[in-house]
C-alpha cells in the first residue's frame, strides 16, 4: 500500500510509540500523541496492522489505520 520514502499525514490525536531504552526513558517517554497534523515520512510495515514513521528526526511505530495517504499540494 504505501511505500519507503512516501510523505504521510498523520491527523491530530494519533498515539506515537517507538521502543523503550532502559536506564534513559522513564515509563512514559516512549509514547507521544500528536496535538496537531503532521506530515511523517514512510520508512516500512512493523506488522500487517502497523508501520514505521519519521518525525521530527524520530522513529515511530503508528498504526497504519491511523495515516493517510495523498496529501493534496497547495496550488499557487
């Protein structure tokens, strides 16, 4: 469905989640939820029902539910 390198828009609200590194993260830090829309980066498939992001120069797992697809240009 989507492949590497394609720009994805994530809607505001999404639950981010990337694996936990012991002895820097503490119990929360691992989670992020998105207070506005974004714009992420492809990067591949984690399972049938979930993928890996690029944002903001972090990798996020999100489930791919959760992501569109064809972000429509703005035309001058």
């Amino acid at each position: 469905m989507y492949q590497i390198g394609d720009l994805l828009w994530i809607p505001a609200g999404t639950l981010l989640k990337r694996p936990r590194v012991l002895g820097r993260d503490d119990l929360f830090s691992n989670f992020h939820q998105t207070k506005e829309p974004e714009v992420a980066l492809f990067v591949g498939y984690e399972s049938h029902d979930s993928c890996n992001i690029l944002l903001d120069g972090r990798n996020w797992s999100v489930e791919t539910r959760s992501v569109k697809h064809n972000i429509q240009g703005i035309t001058c």
